[in-house]
C-alpha cells in the first residue's frame, strides 16, 4: 500500500546542513495501522509529510498504491493527494466556519451538487459523532470534538490512507482514548490505512498493528507489534516500552519497598515477560516442584496486545544459585523471557547481626 525507499530528507541553509531522515525504508500495508515513534526531532514528522509528498524527499521514492508519487507531474499529484488524508496535533480548523463548513471545505470544487455536499457532510459528522454540532463553530467544541471534525475534513475526499502528526499530544487521557477508538473502528469501517506518528508508546500500544522507532532521522527497529513490546533489541526502543507496561515504575517502587529489605544471598529480584499461550501456564508453580526454587510475586499484569495476551511480573526467584540457573533455563526455554532487577539492598550477615546486637545490648 505504502512504500518508501531509502527516502532521504536534507534541510539546507547558509549556516547549516541537516540530515533530517536518512535512508529510511518502510513498508505498510493495506489496511495497517503503522505507527511511527521517537522522541521529539528525531525526524518522525518530516518522514510522514513525504508520505503525500508535502515534503519532497532529497533522494528515495515515494510509493502509494503502487504508483511512484516522487515523479508525477503537479495536476497528477494533486489527483492521488486526494486518496490520502491527513490530521494534525492542532486540529488546523478554519475558526470562521461552521462545523459543516469546515467538513465540507475540500469538496467545493469537487464537482458535487450542494445538496450531494450537504449530505456527505451529515454523513462524515455522524461517522465521527457529532452529528449534533452542524451549525457549532471550533471555539464553541472541546479538543476532542475538534480532532473529531478535523478527522471528518480529512475523510471528505474517500481516502485510502489517513496519516496522523500527532494527533492526540494535545488531549487528555480520556479524550486521547475515545480518538484512538474512533481511529480504530474507521480503520475497520472503511478498509482505511492508517500511519501514526507519536512521541507516547501507550498509543502505538493502544492502536497499532505495527511499529518503527526512531532516532536522529533513522529508523533504529521495526517489526509488529507484538514482537516489539516483547522482545525489544535497541535501547531506546527498551525505554519507550518500558514507559508504556509500568514495568520501570513499578521495578522501582517494589525495590524502595521495605519488605525487600530482607532479601538473602539465596534470593534474586527478576521481571518475567510471558507471551500467548504461556501466559495461562502454572509455570512458576512448578519450579519448586522441579528446582526447589520458591516464587514471591511482588507484582503482577496482563495485558492484550492485537488479541495477544502479554504479561509481566516482578518476582524474588529464591534457592541457591544453581537452582535459580535451572530454574530460569527452564522458563527461557518455554519462551518466557527472564532479567534480572538491578537493586541495592541490606542484606545482613550473621556476624553483622551479631555486632548490631551485641552494640545495641551496650
């Protein structure tokens, strides 16, 4: 559906040159919704404007519905620009018209009737739900009822693909949770390609069928959803996931935990990923049984990704260390991925217990 090409992007000027995407190559298909991640200037939203070419890449080519968007002469280009919608993190409505009008702006010379126009419009602001806000003007709607009109502007032409500049960085948890859910029912509906671009992991976790992350203009790792939230190879993509399972959060709030304040030589604190079938699995019950290793598990989540589930824990492993060794062979070896929590921890020892008793009784 969409294929980019070793798409470079350069920004000149007197005093500098900047690479702003280098090399990039990157595959969607129909019916995808593809998410793009990085931090902010790591070139995530100059790649998608190249996607409709409103930013023209310095070398690569563009390719949507198998038609090279790169060598198309203006009026051609304009034609096929219609098949691609676009929404942005500012809604960019036209503050002096009507919701209607807004909606309906890019069909006036589409050769429509007004009264065909009329009815498109009702049509797109029911798909979106707001077909009570026709006559309402932008100042008048929150910033969710805003990207709402902005999403059925950007559906008036039909497009086959909707590309997303951050569209939900300016809404509220809530409202950034009603958008995606109307983002994916239209994904469904009508059969629509959807590029996300986002600097927040919890909504390429939320929505997305596929992932690229990246960082000063490359994409560091791509691949689908699931594989990337499971088993993440490059550091920065560890930290976006991170951010968006708790698991650091909640790493470190069970180490500042006083009951860890006990842990033995014996004991090791580790965070356990498992995945699909694994997750419904008595694995770690059965580790004293096999090992003589015992289980505390200080946290705990399951979680549905693409009709996958996913769950992680935090768990204190406890046995002598070629114990614990079998014990987590055991659980790698059934695809239940195992890292040991690097923490501190005041671990005493016997004569240190002895001294502290001995001073105490002075």
């Amino acid at each position: 559906m969409i294929e980019l090409k070793n798409i470079d992007v350069t920004f000149e000027t007197s005093e500098q040159t900047v690479q702003a995407v280098k090399d990039v190559s990157l595959s969607v298909d129909k019916g995808d919704i593809y998410g793009i991640v990085g931090y902010s200037g790591a070139g995530k939203s100059t790649l998608v404007r190249t996607i409709n070419l409103l930013q023209r890449p310095t070398a690569g080519e563009v390719f949507v519905n198998g038609q090279n968007l790169s060598v198309l002469p203006a009026a051609e280009l304009r034609t096929e620009r219609k098949k691609i919608g676009m929404i942005f993190q500012h809604f960019n409505l036209m503050t002096q018209r009507t919701v209607a009008g807004n909606v309906a702006y890019p069909l006036y010379k589409s050769g429509l009737s007004q009264q065909a126009i009329d009815e498109k419009v009702n049509e797109l602001l029911e798909l979106v739900g707001l077909a009570d806000k026709t006559d309402a003007y932008p100042s008048q709607l929150s910033g969710g009822q805003k990207q709402r009109v902005a999403i059925a502007r950007a559906l008036a032409n039909d497009p086959e693909v909707l590309l997303c500049d951050e569209a939900t960085s300016s809404l509220d948890p809530k409202t950034t949770a009603s958008i995606l859910e109307l983002l994916k029912d239209l994904n469904k509906k009508l059969a629509l390609t959807i590029v996300i671009i986002t600097h927040e992991m919890e909504v390429v976790k939320e929505i997305c069928h596929k992932v690229a992350v990246m960082e000063e203009g490359e994409v560091i790792e791509k691949g689908d959803l699931v594989s990337i939230f499971t088993a993440p190879k490059e550091k920065l993509t560890q930290e976006f996931i991170q951010t968006a399972t708790h698991i650091d959060q909640a790493a470190e709030k069970v180490i500042n935990h006083p009951t860890l304040l006990s842990l033995t030589p014996d004991d090791v604190l580790v965070s356990i990923t498992y995945v699909g079938e694994s997750t419904s699995s008595p694995l770690l019950a059965s580790l004293y049984a096999r090992f003589g290793v015992t289980t505390n598990i200080l946290y705990g989540n399951v979680e549905i990704l693409q009709g996958t589930p996913i769950g992680n824990l935090i768990v204190v492993l406890s046995g002598d260390t070629r114990q614990r060794e079998q014990a987590i062979a055991y659980l790698e070896a059934r695809q239940v991925t195992v890292k040991e929590v690097k923490h501190q921890t005041n671990v005493i020892s016997f004569a240190e217990e002895k001294l502290i008793y001995e001073e105490e009784g002075r």
